[in-house]
C-alpha cells in the first residue's frame, strides 16, 4: 500500500472513451488483439475505489453487477479473494463510453496500489486490456484510456504490441444517449466491411490528425459500415444542418459533438471535455 | 487554428520533470537518441503561449530569452517568421527540472495549435525531443513530460523509436535548489559510468517498479555515478535521517523528496504532486 493511501482506499479515476470509428483485429493472443481507430477521452469517466473484503464484490454506482473483465484484473494480480470494487460512473453502461473498460483499468490501478502489487503501468493496462478483449466488451478501449486526450490507435493491442498516437487538441464534448448496442453482436456479425472502412478512416485521420477530421471520417465510417441507426442518425444530421460536427458513438445508440454543437441544435446534452490525462490515481483529498 | 481558440492564442501547459537516474544513449539519429532511465512529472511546470509575431522572439517569465530548441522546433513547423512564444515557468531554468524541454515541446503544441500546422502528438514529441538532443540542453525530459505521470524511459528516443513505463502511483513531491550543473559538461566526460550505475538502477526499478525503489535506485545512482554534491547530500542524508526519501534532481544543483520529507527535515521546500497529465493545450476558460 502506498505511504499516502494508509487510512484511505486508493481510488482510480479512469475517463470516458468513445470510439469515432475503428477497424476490429481479433487475435489469438488478446494482448496482441484489438482494434485500430481513433477517438475522445472525456473528463466524465469512473471512480473506482478498491477495499479489503472476505469475497469479491464489485458494485457499480451502489448496485452489485457482474463484471467479468473486473474479475479477471484481480485474479490476475492475485487479490480475488481479497478484494471489493467499487465503482462511480459519470456515464451509463453499455452506451458506447467504456465503462468496463473503465472498471477493469481503474480496479487494476487500485487493486496494485492498495495490496502492494509491485506492477509497472503498461502490466497493468496490458491485464485490463486482455481482460476485456477476452470478455468481449471491448477491443481498444484500455488503450486509449490509459493515455487520455485524443487517441489515435496506430496499431492494436496492449501496451508493447500496440501503437498509439493523438490528435494533439483539448475541447468541449457533448453527447445524448438513447440506450444501448450489443457490441458482441456487431462483432460476431461480418466485420469485413468495418475492416475497410475503418483502415480508410483511419488513414485519412492519419493524413491529417485534426478533431475535424476524426468526427467527419468518424460520420464516415458509421454510414459505410451500416452501423448508424435512425435515431442517432437524425441527431447527427441536424448538428451537422446548424454548422456543428457530430458523429456515432461505436458502439451505442449515442451521438457526441464537438463544442455545443448538440445544444445548438436543440439537444438536451450532456457535456464534459476531452480528458488532458490518462487513468490515474486519484490524491486522497482529491475525491 | 482550433475553434475554440479563436481570439484567444493557444497556450500548452508542459509539466517539469525531475530524473532520478539516466544513463545516456548518444546517436548519431536525434530521434533514436535519449536516454533510459527514470522520474517524476510535476504539477509544477511551464505554460507555454504562442503568439502572431513579425520576428521570432522568446520570453521566460517577460525576459527576452535565446532558446535554441524553441527556435528549432518553430523551424521544423515552419512559423519561425511568424510566431512569438511566451513563457512562463513554476520552475527555475538550469536546475534539473526539464524548463528548456517543456519549452520546446509546448511551443510545439500551441504554434501546432494556432498555425493550424496538423501534426499528430508524436510528430510534436518527436520535433520538441530531437531539438532538445540537438541543442544538448537535455536527453529524456520530453518524452517523459509527453507522457505524464511517474516515466519509466525503457529505451531512449522519440515516439517510434522509444519506449516508455511507468510507476503507477500518484505523490507530494517535494524539492529545494541551491543553482545550476552544467548538463553539457557532464555529459562531455566519462559517461561510463552513467550507464553501468544507470542501467543497473533501471533494472531494479522494472523488477519492482514503486516510488520507493524509484527514489532508493537514485540515491544510490547519484552516489556511484559520482554526481552527489556535498550540498544536496546533506540535504539527502537530512530527509534520510528523519526516516524520509530523498535524492538529487539529474541535472541540478537541487534536492527532492516524496510526501512532506524535505519539510519534516527542516527544510523550507517548495511542494507540488506528480502531474497526472503528459503535455496539454490548456482550455481558454482555465488559463
């Protein structure tokens, strides 16, 4: 346990991530799967606060929840049987914004800190990334966590095998969420058409690394791969008709935009920033 | 330029950073040069503003300033003609704590911002660390002020070619400087030895990658590399004495300490954390 937390559980803060558009790339090997693409990291994310307990509990926003990834994390520091997860989420489940992502990451940081793990940064993302590429909730998720700001995934995988970049750029967010997609079964569709979509996006994006760019190539992406429903797909249009860039969340019935370009348009949005940092933990008089 | 930033010129915020340990990697490719080793980012830092300009012109803290790095980087944009770069530091200049890197590499990201120059956060990191290496003012402060936190540096050199870690925790830091070392001198002597206790001191700390091994492996880098001076080993022995942890800032005539160590020796200290955040444009609302 860390000098600092003595007295007081470690806490993760983890941020939001939606991804714009993304090219799946299973492997045999989880830490060498994943996905490249691109996307934002949001000053909304998840606290997660890791305690001693008899049997592992984990609860999110107060509610017990069955969460494998977040399992799998704390099987792999050896703590299962030692620890509880408590987790604060800003943003709903299943909405596209990697909140198990999130939970994974931020009660691996927690959990190493709080029973003296003695694990490097890059272990730790790399067992939150593997965890939630083999429950099948996520592919670049962690990654792009992990650095915060506006990840570009160059190449995809953990931490040694992936490759990441950014859009070097800070700025407002909104979002507006109608419910949840099965990310489980988009991937178990044909991810053929994502591939190319999602290689050609992430080549322009490349080109010119702007926040532009990713929300266009992002609109792009969702109209190519068919994955833009109705719903979002009217929410984008009128941003885009009031002059805003807008685009889908993958994967979640949601629509995010840049500056106040949901309330411009009539919207009642949510809204945070790009996150300047990656999952960390958080100063005891800080929470 | 950004749209957000219209009216009101970009400004980076680049945290300082204080090395532990280093051993020098010379090459004759700036981006494969560096340094391994091992620090701490601080909240403590440089705000970095770049301004329209009919000649290139730096400040520090409202003094005229020649930085060769800063120059470099604004002709590796191609704005040299054009931008003003504005300065100002939490830290002293020439005393361990990285304010010529955090120079080079938040003119990089504001000129990037208010020149519309379309670069990727790797291609600025890249620019900022190649100047540094360049100008001999520094070998692995800008990757690890990229990256944030508390930067294990793996393999010397850019994104790309570099490879980074970290300590994953969050910590007061404290520090004291009593004037300048020569940077440039030291590295134009016998750098055996820097690498032998250099690369030793990084092998343990992977093998137990904590703040307490961080700062153990720098005392003792300190010592065997014969950099200690008798001033700073005083102030170490001070904090070590009073059950603290304490080393010297590489390259500065500066001590520094975990939590409240160099205060509970009696020392008046300036105190600041790690900085959670890696290199920023910084939110017009919050400058």
């Amino acid at each position: 346990m860390s000098e600092e937390s003595r007295g007081a559980p470690p806490t993760a803060f983890v941020p939001g991530h939606v991804t714009g558009f993304f090219a799946p790339h299973p492997a045999d090997d989880p830490a060498r799967a994943g996905s490249r693409g691109a996307g934002l990291t949001l000053t909304d994310g998840v606290r997660v606060t890791v305690r001693e307990a008899d049997g592992p509990t984990v609860t999110l926003d107060g509610d017990p929840i069955s969460m494998p990834p977040v399992e799998t994390v704390l099987d792999g520091l050896g703590v299962a049987d030692r620890a509880r997860v408590v987790a604060e989420s800003d943003l709903p489940l299943g909405t596209g914004f990697g909140v198990s992502g999130a939970m994974a990451l931020g009660a691996a940081l927690a959990a190493n800190d709080r029973f003296g793990c003695e694990r490097s940064a890059n272990d730790l993302v790399t067992l939150a990334h593997c965890a939630e590429v083999a429950a099948g909730t996520g592919l670049g998720d962690v990654v792009a966590q992990a650095r915060g700001g506006v990840p570009i995934r160059l190449d995809p995988g953990a931490p040694g095998d992936g490759r990441l970049d950014g859009v070097p750029s800070t700025r407002r967010v909104e979002y507006v969420t109608f419910g949840d997609l099965s990310t489980v079964e988009v991937l178990a569709g044909d991810t053929d058409p994502l591939v190319s979509a999602g290689d050609a996006a992430l080549s322009r994006l490349v080109d010119r690394p702007t926040l532009s760019t990713l929300v266009a190539e992002s609109r792009r992406f969702a109209r190519d791969a068919g994955l833009l429903t109705d719903r979002v797909r009217e929410v984008v249009d009128a941003v885009v008709d009031t002059g805003g860039e807008a685009s889908m969340v993958m994967l979640g019935e949601t629509a995010f935009a840049l500056d106040a370009g949901l309330t411009d348009a009539g919207f009642d949005a949510e809204a945070c920033r790009t996150c300047d940092a990656g999952a960390h933990l958080v100063p005891a008089d800080d929470r």
